[in-house]
C-alpha cells in the first residue's frame, strides 16, 4: 500500500515520490551483490572461503557507507589501523578494490577506485626454509608413527614445488569428464590444476616422484578410493582433518627431540622453490612472473667476486 487510507493527497503524492527514487546502495549491497553473481560463483572454493573471511572487517567497517562516499583517505586510515596484521589487511584492500572495480561496471558507484591510491603495507616474506636434516627427521618420523599418507604428501608437495590443497585433490587416474580443478596421476606425470594460479601442469616423472606416489598408493590398499591421498574410510583429505593430524605429529616430533623448531606443511614450497636450481624458477612453480615465485626463495643470490685488474706498472 503506497500510504494510509487517511492520508492526503499530499502525503500521498510525496509517497509516490520517494517510492520513484532509487535506493541508495550500500558498499555492504555491493558485496551481497557479488557474492550472488556469477563472477563470484566461478572462483575455486578456496578463493571463495578466502573472499568472504576478508569481506567480515570490509562490512564492518565500510558496509553503511555509499560507494560514492568512501575515498582514498577512508582506505588508508582502514590499513593504518589494519597494520598489525598486514598480511591480511592487504587481502582485504585486494577485495576492496576488486568490489569497486566489479560495482563500477555494473552501476553502483560513479567514482574512480579510492583504493588505486593507496599502497599495500610491506610484508615481511612468510614461512621459512625447511633443512633438508628436518625434512628428513620428519619424513621418517610419520613413518615410524603410522603416518604413511602424511609423508607421501610431503614427498610429493615438495618434488613438484605444489600446494598444499593441490596436492590433496590428487586422483588415481583421470576422470572421464575431469573438473576444472580436478589433479590425477598420468601416464606421463602428475597432472596439477593450481587452485590459486588457474596453472595447469604435468609433473614429469622421476624415479622419487614414483616412489612416493606408490607410498600412498599402496597404504591400505584393501581401502578403494579414487583418491592418491586419503584417510580413514578411503575419504579424500580436508584441509582441516590433515592439518590437525600435522600439528599433532609435530608437537610429538618436537617433544621427542626429533625436531627442534616447527614447520608448515607450506613450508614445503618455501623449501621446494629455494631448493630449484633451474633457470626458471617461475616456470617451475607455475607463478605468472619470476618475482612473484621470487618470494619463496630463501637461498642467497650466487654472485661472482670480481677479478683484480691487471697490473700497468711494477712497483
């Protein structure tokens, strides 16, 4: 009903009124919005979880404000109080400007990006390198713990320089009618769809590749399962239940001195891209630039001391 039976043509016509003007939209509709469109809906599950942890401080802070109203002093002051967690203040700034950018397109905002002026905090490089005395130590503990799965999976992340989520999705074989990010055993190699990079790659075989592929495979093999990896009832790994059992078998490793310091199981790829000594590290890893895989270098440059110059005249 436009207005009450009672009311007056004025009131009436001033009903009308503002029932013809539009509704101011929210930055907190510009992320409903995206997260019901399609562009969203593409994403892999992991980059969609990630979006919608950053988006919780985004509608806090920003989600009653008009689009048009937020600008690049707002941002800034976001981030200024955001810097003690600068890793995922950046993330959230990421989404921010992605919104703008998607809202622009689509009407909900007039402005120019106010995020385009701020610049992300400086983060210091994540994880650390793993010795290959640790990398040993804990491989063999998981095996003598029972953990076959769980050293197979450092194996493997570590000789294809591959995440931890990617490495989890391994299949036995190809599926007949493979997902975008579906990752099986080839006849030539590992075929690795990278969640976070959308790289598609075949891992060639190597004889230690093999070996730690077979480890997986033949755990338990009573067990089917169309999973490289797999826990109790042949179920493939969630991140949570196989993080759970890693930190659990390194606090054991520590308390039994078979460590001295813990590590990630990101950690691995840290590892695995300093260890590369090929010539394209990029390639290797699947990164789009050589200085993005860059970041996960933790070896000194090797750079040649210069000659003496020859001598013109004798003292």
């Amino acid at each position: 009903m436009l207005a009450d039976a009672d009311a007056t043509p004025a009131q009436v016509w001033s009903a009308y009124e503002a029932l013809q003007q539009p509704q101011q939209q929210t930055v907190a509709d510009v992320i409903d919005a995206y997260f019901r469109s399609p562009q969203f809906t593409a994403l892999a599950a992991v980059t969609q979880a990630g979006y919608r942890t950053y988006a919780v401080k985004l509608h806090a802070v920003f989600g009653a404000m008009a689009p048009d109203s937020v600008t690049s002093p707002h941002v800034q002051r976001y981030l200024d109080a955001r810097a003690h967690q600068p890793t995922a203040a950046n993330h959230e700034r990421a989404l921010l400007s992605l919104l703008f950018n998607w809202g622009k397109a689509r009407g909900y905002c007039r402005i120019a990006n106010p995020v385009d002026a701020v610049r992300p905090l400086k983060v210091a490089p994540g994880g650390r390198y793993v010795s290959h005395d640790e990398y040993f130590a804990f491989y063999d503990f998981l095996l003598e713990r029972g953990h076959p799965m769980h050293a197979a999976a450092m194996g493997i992340a570590y000789l294809c320089g591959a995440r931890q989520q990617d490495v989890l999705r391994l299949l036995r074989e190809r599926p007949v009618r493979p997902a975008a990010d579906d990752c099986w055993v080839a006849e030539d190699g590992l075929v690795i769809w990278q969640a976070k990079t959308g790289k598609v790659q075949l891992k060639e075989w190597t004889d230690d590749l093999r070996l730690q592929v077979a480890l997986a495979l033949e755990a338990d093999v009573r067990i089917g399962s169309p999973y490289v990896l797999r826990g109790r009832g042949g179920l493939g790994f969630t991140r949570g239940g196989f993080n759970s059992s890693w930190t659990r078998c390194q606090q054991a490793a520590l308390e039994s001195g078979v460590l001295q310091q813990r590590f990630r199981f990101h950690d691995l790829k840290v590892k695995a891209l300093s260890d590369y000594d090929g010539a394209d590290r990029a390639h290797f890893s699947g990164h789009a630039t050589r200085g993005m895989a860059e970041r996960y270098n933790r070896t000194p440059d090797r750079v040649a001391a210069l000659r003496l110059p020859a001598r013109t005249t004798k003292r």
